[in-house]
C-alpha cells in the first residue's frame, strides 16, 4: 500500500500535466483552425508569456502581452518565427498552446496588400533567416549578436520594408518600481543596469499605428 501511494504521487502529478498539455493542444488547434483562413504571410502574433521572465515584461510594460512572433505559411501549416532559445520557427498550433490560455492576438501592417509584394516577403523572411540559431538575448541589448522576440519583429520589418513597428525605447522608461522587475533587473544587470539602452516591446508593437488587428 505505502508503495503504491508513493507512487501515485509522482504519478498523478505529470498524468495532470499531460492532460493538461493534451487539453491545451486540443483548444489550440481549434483556435487556429477558425483564424487560419484570415491569416497572410508576414502578420505579427502576441501572447502571453508563461516563462520566467514574463510576469517581470508585463508590470514593467503595463500589457498582459509580453511575447510575439511572425506568421508564414509552410505548405499548408502556419508557422510562427520567434527569438526563443535559440531564434527559431514552430507550428502555430503548438505555438498558441504554449500562451497563457491559449490566448492570442493578430495584427498586420496597414496597407500590407501594397506594401508586402512577394518581393517583399521574401525579402521580410531573408531578414528574419540571418537571425535563425541566434541566442535568446537575456538583456535586451540592441546588438545582432543576440536578440529578443519584439526586436527581431522589429528588425525584420526595418531591413525589409523601412517601416518602424512601434516606438523605441530606453529601458529608463519603463516601470521599473515592482519588486518583481527589480529582481529580475538584479540577476540580469547586478548593480550596472543600461537604463539609457534602445529596447523596443511588445506592447509598443501591438499598440503601434502601423499595423491593423486580424484577429
């Protein structure tokens, strides 16, 4: 018996969590099969973070949004290109799983069906492609050395098209007062915090004026 419940209690645990990723992929590819037929290439996607560092982005940004991607069609799945570790692509179907709730947001450059030819698509992917296999930039730094979800967004759209996604700014600017955000700035930064560093988010992208919201 006392074999049995100790094993029960390992057991239980990551039987809830399969479940629980089986009940996530289930509503994620729900979701993405109803939004697939409005989607084009090029459209940026926002959602919720659940790593670490998430709580930290959306009290210093004041947005529940604190990661995002870009969406292109590979055959006929919907991929999302993202700066994870390391900067890489992944279905859109696992992608949205992964969200708080499943929750997700599309937006698309205003005048995308002037603006992003086939040329131009291209030219967005050949930008995003110099980044692949890139590391996660920890710090927010504004070097191609490393980079972050919001920054290749941003940098992608700036190479292939001119067009600046969202405002930049410094990370002086952001709210830096929570307790949670001044942790995370210690274990980033120790004493030497790069308050006057370009950083561009992704609630400055979401809410930017060049971009429309599909979903």
């Amino acid at each position: 018996m006392l074999v049995f419940l100790l094993v029960a209690g390992v057991a239980y645990p990551r039987v809830a969590r399969r479940v629980g990723r089986y009940q996530a992929m289930r509503q994620a590819s729900a979701a993405v099969t109803q939004v697939a037929p409005k989607l084009h290439d090029g459209d940026l996607i926002f959602q919720t973070s659940q790593s670490a560092q998430s709580r930290a982005i959306q009290l210093a940004t004041k947005s529940e949004y604190s990661h995002c991607g870009i969406l292109f069609r590979r055959g006929s799945e919907w991929r999302v290109f993202e700066a994870v570790q390391p900067v890489s692509e992944t279905s859109l179907t696992k992608w949205v799983a992964r969200g708080k709730d499943g929750k997700f947001v599309v937006k698309r450059l205003r005048d995308a069906e002037t603006v992003l030819t086939p040329t131009a698509l291209q030219r967005l992917q050949a930008a995003g492609q110099q980044y692949a296999g890139k590391n996660y930039d920890l710090y927010f730094g504004w070097s191609d050395e490393r980079i972050y979800c919001s920054e290749l967004l941003w940098k992608m759209y700036k190479t292939a098209t001119g067009r600046e996604i969202g405002q930049l700014q410094t990370l002086r600017e952001f709210d830096l007062s929570h307790p949670a955000v001044q942790a995370k700035l210690r274990e980033r930064y120790g004493k030497q915090i790069p308050l006057d560093e370009k950083v561009i988010s992704p609630v400055r992208m979401l809410e930017s004026q060049e971009l429309v919201t599909v979903r």
